[in-house]
C-alpha cells in the first residue's frame, strides 16, 4: 500500500506500508536503488528461512596473534661471558697474592732466623 504524505517542509512524500508497516519501495530497474548493484536477486517471504544454505556463514573469529619469541642477540652473549671475565680478572690476582703468601712461609719455615 502506498500512502503520500507530506513532511515538515510541506513537501510531499511517498511512504510503502506492507502490513502497515514501512518497507522499501519496489522498483522496476534490474539495479538496486540502495546500493547499485545490478545483480539482485529477490526472494519471495519466508524464502530464506526454509532454505538456510543460503544465508551467509558467519566469518569465524581470527586467531590472536601472538608475537615469536625473542632470540638472544649479541648483548644476551656478552653478559653470559662476563661471569667468566670477572672470574678472571679477580681470580688471578688472588691467586697471585696466595701463592707468594705460600711461598714466603715456606721459605721462612726453611730458613728461621737466629
């Protein structure tokens, strides 16, 4: 049913009522009004409630991205050798002062003074 009605600035309009309530106007074109496709397809009502092939598959979720773990780089190497550089650095002056300390005992036990 159509009804022409007029709007707040008197102009008149046209208004689609199917079962009283507003619907899209039909058109004669092979083109939709609305969107411009020129491939529509019309389907009687209740069509595609019987025939659920039809409806579109709903997208499934996309999977979270998840970053890739962080490889080592080169500042990760240095600071696994820096244990070793240290043990060094403090261990061989160390053993240095133990061995002379060694050695001197053992030469004033050899040797006492009178």
């Amino acid at each position: 049913m159509v009804r022409t009605l007029a709007d707040t600035h008197g102009n008149e309009t046209q208004v689609w009522l199917s079962s009283g309530v507003w619907v899209q106007p039909p058109w004669s074109g092979t083109c939709c009004p609305g969107c411009g496709a020129c491939h529509v397809t019309s389907f009687p009502s209740g069509y595609l409630a019987r025939h659920r092939e039809l409806m579109p598959v709903p997208e499934p979720e996309p999977e979270p991205y998840l970053p890739p773990a962080a490889e080592p780089d080169s500042v990760s190497v240095e600071r696994t050798r820096l244990p070793g550089r240290l043990l060094v650095a403090i261990g061989v002056p160390v053993a240095l002062f133990v061995g002379y300390e060694l050695y001197a005992n053992v030469v004033a036990a050899a040797n006492p003074h009178h």
